[in-house]
C-alpha cells in the first residue's frame, strides 16, 4: 500500500493553467496474442490537495494482477482446442477468440512544483493494473492420461505466457515512471505536462511493440516448446515429482 504525506509549502499540484493534466490518465492496453490498444483519458483538478501518494524508489510502479476463469469441456485434444476457440476472451484486435488474455491499463499520477519562472515534476507514480483471464478444464466423464497430460502442459503454459505479459508490463511501467521523473525544469506547467504526455506515448509504443515481440517469438516456437514441456513433464511424473 502507498504511503501518504504532506508536500512542502512551496509545492503544490499544477494549477489550473495545466488545464487539468495533474491527474493524467494514460491511454489502456489490452494485451493478448498480438495485442490491442484502445483510450481513456479521465482529469481530475486536484489543486486543493496537497498530498501525494509515494512509493519506493527500490521497486517503482504499482503493479495490481488480479485473475478470472473461463470454464471449457472437451474429452480429446480436438475437442479441447474447439473449446478454447469458443469461449476463450476475443480480442478485438484480431477479432478471435483466444486461450488466454492478459488486459492492462498504466495511470500515472504526476505532482508539479510552480514558481513564478519555472515549473519541474517533483513525484510522478505509476500504477499498472492487470487482469488476466485463463481456461479452467472440466471434461464430462473421464479421459485418457495423454490427454490429461497435454492439458495439463498447456494450461501451464498458458499462465506463464499471460504473466509474462504481465511482468513486461510493469517493466515499462517502471521505465515510465523513471522517465517522468526525469523530465527536467520547464518555463511553465503547461509545457512540462505536454512534455509528460510525450514521454508517456514514447513508453507506451515501446511497451505495445514489446508485448507484440514476444507473442511473436511465442508464437514460432509454440509446437516445440510443448512437445518439449511435456516430455518434461513425463519424466517428472516417472520420478515421483508430479502426480500422474
């Protein structure tokens, strides 16, 4: 949880001459398979506050993660693979359903300090909010151990991959903080805050080309990082390590 605390006199959030970028909103994200992009800007005046939440340095960016399930049948691993495509999460950016989705939004809540020839960013805190949704299996009846064992391979699969988009995430969130934080004296608050929504775009594309590199490479080497999971997998199951 954030701790709060008083800022000094002489520091106070950008006044109304920002026209209301104090609480600047970035765009949402949502990140599945190739990803997509939509936008949100909500503003807020917060001239009479005078307090700002704070993190520490030692770890930047809040990250929220928060889970939900799909439910899927199926007794085959065709059976499985058609369930997925029919109830998975669609993606407007592909216009598919898929196995999994990871949706994120970046707020960034930014103080500024005034003075009559200048104006700097004195806190900038980043906030990533994810929500991953995943499958939850449950045949009707009882199936063969191969294809329990293929379930059970990629259903693990698919987690690590949807909280792999989750930690590049908040890798970006932490640049952008780190980034605003940067931002150095400008002659006004209104320059200094158009510069902070220059500087969020520029993470932000960053951020998207990232999530898109990785469910390429995902991608390609799909078949034979499961066929090589589950021989994984079996051998641990000889060994005693995993039930069978």
């Amino acid at each position: 949880m954030a701790s709060v605390r008083q800022l000094p006199p002489s520091v106070h959030l950008c006044p109304p001459s920002c026209a209301g970028d104090t609480y600047f909103v970035a765009p949402a994200t949502a990140v599945t398979q190739g990803g997509a992009r939509g936008n949100k800007m909500n503003r807020t005046l917060l001239t009479a506050l005078l307090v700002l939440f704070a993190v520490s340095t030692a770890d930047a960016a809040n990250l929220v993660k928060t889970y939900s399930y799909f439910s899927i049948g199926g007794r085959s691993l065709e059976q499985i693979q058609a369930e997925l495509s029919k109830r998975g999460p669609s993606v407007k950016s592909t216009g598919m359903r898929h196995p999994g989705a990871t949706r994120m939004a970046f707020t960034s809540r930014i103080g500024y300090a005034d003075s009559p020839d200048s104006c700097r960013i004195v806190s900038a805190v980043v906030t990533v909010k994810t929500h991953v949704i995943l499958p939850r299996w449950k045949p009707n009846g009882k199936v063969g151990p191969d294809v329990r064992l293929f379930w059970n391979t990629l259903a693990a699969d698919i987690k690590r991959h949807e909280d792999r988009h989750v930690e590049i995430a908040k890798d970006y969130g932490k640049r952008l903080e780190s980034s605003l934080k940067g931002i150095g004296k400008e002659a006004n608050c209104k320059i200094a805050a158009a510069k902070a929504r220059e500087v969020t775009a520029k993470i932000l594309s960053q951020h998207d080309q990232a999530q898109v590199e990785f469910d390429r490479v995902e991608m390609v080497n799909f078949e034979s990082r499961i066929i090589r999971l589950m021989r994984y997998r079996i051998q641990q199951i000889e060994a005693g390590r995993l039930p069978g």
